[in-house]
C-alpha cells in the first residue's frame, strides 16, 4: 500500500468592529503590496484594513474561483456573502494537510503555529519533528478521514486543505463547524518557481508578506542563476524517467514540474515533445524502444537500489543508464519515520533541486556541491 501511495504521488493549507466600503482597487496606505511572478493560481489584493486571496486552480481543471477574506482584528466586511471564507489575521494557530505546506511555515519562522496534521509520520523535517514528539502538534488521522473532534477541540483559526476532485467531505464538514478553511493549490503548479511562490500564500495570513517576498527572491535568484550556468555545458545528455507500475510504464509528461527542471538543467528529456503536465501511461516494448540507449535515468519509482530494479524486472537491466551505473533518484533521503524529503521540501527550494540535478547531469559546471534530494543507486 505504502508503495502505491508513493508510485502515484511520483505521477504524480469579540470586539466592536468598523465597517468598512469594499472596493476592487488596491488602498494606497497599504506598507506593502507583493507582486506574484510566477504562480499562476492565487492573486492577493489589498484594500483598508482586509486582504483578498482569490484561488483560480485549486485542482485540475477546476472551474471553481475561491475568494478568501483575510480581515484585521476590529474590521467587519461589508458583504461577507462574497467570500468563501473569512479569516481573522495574523492568525496564531492552524492546521495544514499537506507535508509541501510545513516549509513556508518554518521558512517564514511561524512553524510554531502548527498545532495538527493528518498522519504525522509523512513529515520528514527534523524541526517540525521536535514539535511532534514535544507534543505540540496532534494526529488527525487520515486527511480524507480527519478527525473532527480532535481538530475541533484543538480551535485552530485556519485550516490549509487540498481536494483533488472539489469533493473533500471531510474539509466540508469542518467548514459547517465555523472553522475557516482554506484550499491550497501549490501542487497544481507546473512551473518550479510557481510552486515555490506559494509561501507568498501562507505569508498574506501572518502578515509576513515581506519576508516572503525576500525568502523568494532569493530562491529565484539562484534558481535562474543555475539556470544560466547549466546552458554552459558542452554535452547534452538524453533522459530516461519513470518506471514500470502493474505493467505499465509511467513517467512525466513533456509540460511537468519533473520536465520542466530537466529542461533547465540542460538535459534532453526524451519524452519533452509530449503534451500534458501530468505522466505518461506506456508500454515497455515503447520506452525500451525510445530510451534504450539514454544516458541518464532519473526518478525510477520508488526503488532505491540497483538490485531491486533488476528483481523486479530483468528488463531494467537492458538500458545503457542501468549498465553504466547512472540512475538517480531521491527515494533515499527519508525522515525518521519515512516520509521522503523530497516530498515535503522539493516544491519550496527548486533552486536545490535544479543544482542536484545539475550535479548529474554536468558535474564538472558544480564541482563543490553535495547531492541534498538525490543520489546514485547503489
């Protein structure tokens, strides 16, 4: 089950009160208005005394706009209809539900404001760990199961959900109880900096927009610096990825997050001309045909070893990659209680992902630095 679970995650967030006139222009008296680059599922507008998230792809395909409020202490909304939830800022207790929310909470240093999670042992980070055994951050269950009573008891001002499909009964549930809930949409992103902008999305709660705002500068100055460098190399070298599930072959699709950063890595992945940013259903006979002979091979499900590539099918032997000993993936760096580190952390820190795979791709372009994510197959 554990493997399944982690195959398609490859494929694979009373006082008297003034009101106040709402307006769909940005207040000028606002400290700090921040300007989303590269996310392509959330704006955030400002106005007198409340901010507007609206969430435009909270899952695939989606045609549903959420509007969240997000509304100082003492300011009541004109018409609070309008919003899909309203949230008191900054907020000081919340729950999230998935492990790529913990690194926008701890990088914005309010990971002590984290108070529940649904299945704990998925969270690798050794910070967050210490709040776990400490036990300042309760179980919830399962995150299409969550434990309401828990979470109500735990009062939190802000729950952090994500749907696959729009029908979460569980995040239903809770919103009857008067627990303001949230969707994020950070996992719909198919740009690298897109994803790693949504730390300007938990930052709007907190009032932390320009920490955010300096945290991302700086993950996107080394991203693109990376970038520049990779282009540098002499060599290209062809890409496999993916591996075989119940007989089929799965692997990213030409527009990916996973394409996206072998193409700015300077690699030339095989199946780049395909459409679609989520994976490839294939035949065997196919990839072997296509990927017979490429260099490098990338992110072969969850194994993490050589040997149990060539147990589970004699056919992995055949690819150059497996012979020439270059397989990579990330299956390796777990936290204390399993959970991949990749998982939680890659979509924030793209800049580290791309300098790992860098590393493989060109070595001598980054000869100092250390595989953080990836590693060779043993």
């Amino acid at each position: 089950m554990q493997k399944s679970f982690l195959f398609l995650s490859f494929l694979i967030l009373i006082i008297s009160c003034k009101e106040i006139q709402e307006s769909p222009s940005i207040v000028q008296d606002i400290n700090h208005t921040p300007k989303i680059e590269f996310a392509k599922g959330f704006d955030i507008n400002y106005h007198d005394g409340f901010k507007v998230i609206t969430l435009k792809n909270a899952w695939p395909e989606s045609e549903k706009v959420f509007k969240y409020a997000l509304v100082e202490k003492g300011v009541q909304l004109v018409s609070p209809e309008k919003y899909d939830a309203i949230v008191t800022i900054p907020i000081k207790k919340i729950v999230v539900t998935s492990t790529t929310h913990i690194p926008s909470l701890e990088m914005l240093g309010v990971d002590e404001t984290l108070i529940g999670f649904p299945n704990l042992d998925y969270i690798s980070s050794e910070k967050t760990r210490e709040r776990i055994h400490g036990g300042f951050i309760k179980e919830l269950g399962e995150n299409e199961a969550i434990n309401t009573e828990v979470l109500i008891d735990l009062a939190p001002d802000l729950v952090v959900g994500f749907a696959v499909d729009g029908n979460n009964k569980t995040l239903n549930t809770i919103k009857k109880t008067g627990i303001p809930v949230v969707y994020n949409g950070d996992w719909t992103e198919t740009s690298p900096l897109g994803k790693a902008e949504w730390i300007k999305f938990f930052a709007a709660f907190y009032d932390k927009e320009e920490e955010a705002d300096r945290l991302f500068h700086e993950i996107k100055t080394q991203y693109q610096d990376a970038k520049v460098l990779a282009q540098q190399a002499e060599i290209i070298p062809t890409i496999l990825s993916g591996a075989m599930y119940k007989d089929v072959w799965y692997l990213p699709q030409g527009n990916s997050w996973a394409a996206q950063f072998i193409a700015d890595a300077n690699g030339d992945y095989l199946w780049k001309d395909t459409d679609g940013t989520g994976s490839l259903s294939l035949n065997l006979e196919s990839v072997l045909e296509e990927g017979e002979h490429a260099m490098i091979w990338i992110g072969p499900s969850y194994y993490t070893k050589l040997d149990q590539l060539k147990e589970a099918h004699a056919v992995y032997q055949e690819f150059d990659a497996f012979k020439n000993n270059q397989v990579y993936s990330f299956t390796n760096k777990k936290g204390e209680t399993g959970g991949l580190l990749y998982f939680e952390l890659a979509p924030n820190r793209p800049d580290i992902v791309l300098k790992d795979l860098i590393k493989i791709l060109h070595p001598d372009l980054l000869p100092d630095h250390e595989f953080y994510f990836f590693g060779k197959l043993e």
